[in-house]
C-alpha cells in the first residue's frame, strides 16, 4: 500500500510539471471558476454553495502548502471563517474575478503574514 500512495504522488508531480502551458497559466476547475459576484450571493445565502466554496478554498491553501511554499501551513493562525470572510470582503470589491482570483490574492496574503 506504501509503495502505491508513492507511485500516485510521483505522478501527481508529473502531471503538475506539465499541467501550465508555456505562459505558465493552467485551467482551473470546479468552483474556481465561479464569478466573485456569485460568491458574495452564496455567501449572503449561507447554504450549501458557501460551503462548497470554502471547501474548495481550503483545497486550494492545502495544495499551496505541499507544491509551493513546502512547509506545514501557509495559513498558520487563521481557519476556514477567516478565509470565507476575507474572500467575501475581496469578491465585494472586485465582483468580476473568480473565486480563483480572490484565493489566490487570499494565499498571497497569508504568505506575507506567515514568513
């Protein structure tokens, strides 16, 4: 079993090495595509979609935490309420980017924060 979770990470660092094209973009999936606009709506209804969109956040920082910044925790000191304000307050203010945009911006900042 061991030698299979191996197999499958080493793969994942494969796929990862090939997944952004030449400019360094890549696709983004699921509720990163959402509009930031509709973000603020699923946040103001408090139902499922906001909570499909903080998982899929919490998504997000992990995989900054294993493939970027290496180390345990980028968002060290805060949880997923504090990430789900601050995208609400972000996709307020920029109501035309995606919930991708806004977590990057969110990773960014807790990056600076936890140097």
């Amino acid at each position: 079993m061991k030698h299979t979770v191996v197999a499958l990470l080493i793969s994942g660092f494969a796929f990862g090495a090939i997944a952004a094209d030449a400019s360094g973009r890549f696709t983004i999936l699921s509720m990163g595509t959402k509009s930031c606009g509709e973000v603020v709506g699923d946040f103001k209804d408090d139902g499922r979609a906001k909570l499909s969109n903080s998982i899929w956040v919490a998504g997000y920082l992990t995989a900054i935490n294993e493939y970027v910044v290496q180390r345990s925790n980028v968002a060290a000191g805060t949880d997923a309420a504090a990430w789900d304000l601050w995208i609400y307050n972000y996709c307020s203010a920029n109501p035309l980017d995606s919930l991708s945009q806004a977590t990057s911006a969110l990773a960014k900042e807790l990056a600076k924060r936890n140097r």
